[in-house]
C-alpha cells in the first residue's frame, strides 16, 4: 500500500468552537491507482488531501507512506519526505514567478541536494518529456496557463515520486486545455505512476478509475 | 549522508538568497545605506582619530624627551583630560626670568632653562595684516626645543640682552604676510613697533612656538607688552634618564621664593598622554555615536525583511511543500539579512577608508587594521541579531496557511 489513512480525525478551534473537518476517515491508495477525491466546498476534502500530501498532520488517528507510519513525525522529516515522495500539482500552479521554467523544475532537487549539472540534466528531459523542450528558459508570464501547469508537472515527476497528488488542476484553465492536463495524467498513470486527483468537479472525477467521495468530513462512498 | 547534502544545499541557499535580493537591486541598497553610512562615519572617525594621535606623538616626541615644562599655577593633567581645566593660576603667572635662570645655576640636572612670554598683536606687512600670537623667548629657544629654523637663523643672547628689534616668524605668517617673497631682512610692524624677520621657524614645533606664531627676544616683548611675569619656562635637563631628578631639583630650587601652588612641573610624558587620553576618548564617543547609526541600521534591515517575509509568505509555503525544511527556510532569510548587512559592511569600510585616505592630505589619518576588522564583524553580527527574527518568522509558518495567503 503507497498511503494509508487510519480512522484519521483533524479538528480546528475556530474562535472557541471546535470544527472538525476530517471525522474517523480511513483510506488506501494503492501503487499505480488512478484515485479521486471528490466533494464539495467545505466537506474536508482539502483538509484530506493536506493530509495525503503530508502538509498535515492528524488530530487522531495514523497515517502511513508505504506502511511506515508517518503520523508524529517534525516538520523538518514530512518536509523531507514530501521532496522524496509527493508530488505536487496546483491549481494555480505556484511555478516561482522571477526564475525560468528550468529553475522552477529544479527546485526539488536543490532540496534535495542534487548538484548543479546533474539538475539541469534531469529538469531538461522532464521538461522535454511534457513537451515542452522549447521554453526552457522562458519565466512563467512568458507561457500560456496550460504550458505553466505542465511546467508544474514536470517539477512535480522530477524526483520520481510516489504519489502526484493533483488539487484541482484544471481549475484555472479552459476546457480544451483542462482536457489535455488531464490527459496527460491518465498517461503518466499508465507510465505506472500513483495519481491522486482532488476536485469538486464530477466532469473532472468521473474519469478518474475509483472515486472517494467525501462529504461533512466523512468517506460516503 | 546528511552533511554532503546540507554543503550541497547550503551554496545553493546563498545563491537564492542573493537571487532574491538581486530581484529589488534598489530595495536591497536602500535597506543597506543605514549599514553603509554607520559604517563609513565610524570608520572615518576611528580614522581620523588615531591619526591625530599618532601625529601629535610624533611631533611630540621629535621635541625631545629630556624637556621639562613649567607652567603657573596648579595643572592636574588628569582633571584636564577628563574634561576640567587648568586653575585661573595660568592667568596670573608669579614666573619670572630670574626664575629661569636660578634653575640652571642651582641644579646639576637641568643643562638650560629659557622663559617664555605670550601676547596677540597685530603683524604687519606692507598692505598684508594679520593677528598672530606674539611669543617671547630666549636665545637658547632652538637648542632646548630641539627644532632647528627652516630658514635663516635664531636671535642670539646678545640680541636678547641688547633687547634688538629682530623676529623669527612661522611658516604660516611667512606665507601670508610674504606669499612667495624672501621674508629675511625685511621689516615687519609687530603692534607699533617695527622689527626685522632674521628667521623662519619650521613647519614642526610645539610648546610655544609654530606656525602661525611670531618668535622675539623675551627683553623686548616684555617691555613692549608692559609684561612682569612670564608664562612659561622650558628647562632641558642632561639627559632623559635625568628626567626625574631634574624635576625633583626644580621643584626645590623654586619653592624657595614660590608656594606650591604657583607652579606645576609638566614632562614631554605626562602631556602626551593627557592629549592623547583626550583624543581617545574623544574618539570612542564619536565613533559611538556613529555606532548608534548601525544599530539604526540594524533595525532598518530587520524592517525590510519582515516585510519581504510577509511579501513571500505564499513562495515560503511553495518552498515548504516541494520539500524545504523550516531550517532550510531560516537560512535562506537569515543570509539575506546577512548580506544585506555585511555588504553594507564592506561597502562602508570602502567608503570610509577612502574618505579618510582623501583627507589624508588635509588632516593625519590613519586606516587601522583593527578598526577595519571591527567594523566588518560588527555588521556581520548585526545582520545575525537583526535577522533571526524574521527568519525565524518565516521558517515557523505552516506551508498549508502560506500556500493559501494570497
């Protein structure tokens, strides 16, 4: 099993009163799943998926990255093990503004602490492997909103992660584009990779091979 | 596994950090120039400082360290250099020229003596006019002082007993009474009396005669002065070892006709030290001043990079989510506030040190290595101080909140 959620609880206090946005959840995501998370705004299911993507820890409950619990670990390992195991796609694609498309893709791997030529190596074919060998070098206002989110997909393989957990990624772009995105993810999943795809859009789930759907907090399905 | 991985990250950390500040070249100078200009005047002061010490030293030291100054009244050197000032003794001066002479005749130790008087008159020249101190000494002045004339020659002891008109003027009145003429054997008017210039001092001199002073007979500037009583006796004693004694003998041999309090007994020694504790002080007050400024400074940096941290919140939890450790992220903002400062640093020592070089020419400056040093660490550390804080602020913020601040 890539993630496993066990009977996992996460309450906030917001201005006294105790709100709780994941109740008594428990999930599996196993290798090469093509997983969506859906619900609506405010069922939790942004809080669920700080939780996949190891932003967050539980109230209550475990959490375990391929059967290795995860759950109490410093801010300093999950970081660690986000860089090595998560990668992430936006909705808004949160590519650093002031470096070219190439530094953006290399950023994992400074933190990891891969040296200079080596990351240019590994970010160039990445880059090419998205299709986008010809903007190397262009800042993200120099490309269109699709071609930015395929910068961040390119970031987000770059350390060949376990799971690439998706936030609504077509939320910013047309349809047409929307559509390619999402191709592209169905192709990286059948390359073998783990998706995890978040969205409140059933257009965008439905495509998906198996849907969570959370509402209030709780797996209704 | 660990260190290999931290060394590689920790260049890289520097280069983003300098990446960041680059990205507002005119914030990042703007937040500096507290440093920069902290920085320069200290360095500046410090410079200026102890170049003046070192100058002084050194002209009083070419004097000769066998000399012997007695003043009226009661001089506590201490209570001068501590900021107090000599007693109202100095202005009602019971020295005479026989006192002088009564030294040398009466102690074994002291070789010369020579009393010196002091007045301001006007000198005249032609159509040329100035104010000038107006100092009156004996024959033996050259000799005692240890300062030759630059040119021309000294009034002799007969010139002095005849009480002849003659003077020997500094380079400074030589300059602007003369410009460029030939002052010997030309008649000057010093108050109503006229006088011819047989010399010209030397550019260095202390204790009564420089510059801008104008040297005659002590016979003739007590009487055209309607003077008594002198202002200053010059004793030279044997040698340097002798120092000691010659004091002890003087202040024997003038106690007979004096009190205590008539008189103090100075050495080379005691008033180098007064003036150079003087300028010592005088200079870590200033340059404390100036240090203020870089705490000032300081401040402005730690401002700066609170905002850029609030500015950055959102690329902060970016950071955080593609892998960046809270240390990762504290030393990111910590170099940049370092930068910032030690940059400011170098800048200001820069600065500084070439503007104290400039005035080199004008005032004895002196760049010390320690000041230097100084001032670079100090920056250093205030980058440190005055950016944890911030840093810190950064690095403690959960990449969840970051990510959604807009």
């Amino acid at each position: 099993m890539i993630l496993s959620l066990r009977n996992v609880t996460k309450t906030y206090c917001l201005e006294g009163a105790e709100v709780r946005a994941l109740d008594g959840v428990s999930i599996d995501i196993k290798e090469g799943e093509f997983v969506a998370i859906v619900g609506p705004s405010g069922s939790g299911k942004s809080t669920l998926m700080h939780i996949v993507g190891l932003l967050d820890t539980p109230t209550s409950g475990k959490v375990l990255l391929e059967d290795k619990e995860v759950t109490r670990m410093s801010e300093a390992t999950l970081a660690k093990l986000r860089n090595e195991h998560i990668g992430f796609v936006f909705q808004q694609f949160n590519l650093l503004p002031r470096v070219s498309a190439l530094e953006n893709v290399e950023l994992p791997l400074i933190y990891k602490g891969v040296g200079a030529g080596e990351r240019r190596q590994r970010a160039t074919k990445m880059l090419e492997m998205v299709g986008l060998g010809e903007r190397l070098n262009n800042w993200p206002n120099q490309l269109s909103g699709g071609q930015q989110q395929r910068v961040a997909i390119a970031r987000a393989l770059i350390l060949n992660p376990l799971i690439i957990l998706a936030d609504e990624p077509t939320g910013n772009l047309d349809s047409k584009t929307g559509k390619d995105i999402l191709d592209l993810l169905h192709k990286l999943n059948k390359e073998g990779h783990t998706v995890v795809l978040v969205t409140h859009d059933s257009d965008v789930a439905v495509s998906a091979k198996r849907q969570i759907k959370i509402r209030d907090g709780k797996v209704v399905s | 596994m660990e260190r290999w991985f931290r060394k590689m990250q920790f260049n890289q950390i520097i280069s983003m950090a300098l990446r960041s500040l680059q990205a507002n070249k005119v914030r990042s100078f703007l937040t500096m120039l507290g440093v920069i200009i902290g920085v320069a005047s200290v360095i500046l002061l410090v410079s200026v400082g102890s170049g003046l010490q070192k100058y002084i030293s050194n002209q009083l030291e070419g004097i000769g360290s066998n000399l012997i100054l007695i003043v009226p009244g009661k001089l506590d050197l201490k209570k001068v250099s501590q900021g107090g000032g000599p007693t109202a003794g100095l202005l009602t001066s019971k020295l005479t020229s026989k006192d002088a002479k009564d030294l040398v005749s009466n102690s074994s130790f002291i070789k010369a003596a020579a009393p010196g008087t002091t007045a301001q008159a006007a000198i005249k020249y032609g159509t040329e006019k100035m104010f000038s101190q107006v100092v009156g000494i004996t024959a033996n002045y050259p000799e005692i002082m240890n300062s030759p004339l630059a040119l021309g020659e000294h009034f002799t002891e007969t010139d002095d007993r005849g009480g002849r008109r003659v003077a020997v003027i500094g380079s400074e009145v030589a300059k602007t009474l003369f410009k460029s003429d030939d002052p010997l054997n030309k008649k000057i008017s010093i108050g109503d009396t006229k006088f011819t210039v047989i010399g010209v001092l030397n550019s260095r001199g202390l204790g009564g005669a420089s510059e801008d002073h104008v040297v005659i007979p002590i016979t003739v500037a007590m009487r055209i002065f309607n003077q008594q009583k002198v202002q200053v006796i010059y004793a030279q004693a044997n040698n340097a070892e002798q120092v000691d004694q010659a004091i002890a003998e003087a202040k024997t041999i003038l106690l007979n006709r004096l009190t205590e309090d008539d008189f103090t007994i100075l050495t080379q020694k005691d008033i180098l030290g007064a003036v150079s504790s003087i300028l010592g002080t005088l200079t870590v007050a200033l340059g404390g001043i100036a240090a203020i400024s870089l705490i000032v400074g300081g401040i402005g940096i730690m401002n700066i990079m609170l905002v850029s941290v609030t500015e950055r919140t959102h690329e902060i939890g970016l950071r955080k989510a593609l892998g960046a450790t809270p240390n990762v992220i504290l030393m990111q903002f910590l170099i940049e506030a370092i930068v910032l400062s030690a940059g400011g640093g170098i800048i200001g020592i820069l600065i500084g040190g070439g503007g104290a070089l400039l005035l080199s020419s004008v005032i004895p400056s002196q760049v010390t290595f320690w000041a230097v040093l100084l001032a670079f660490s100090v920056s250093f550390i205030i980058g440190i101080i005055f950016g944890v804080m911030p840093a810190r602020k950064a690095s403690r913020m959960s990449p969840i909140e970051a990510l959604r601040y807009e």
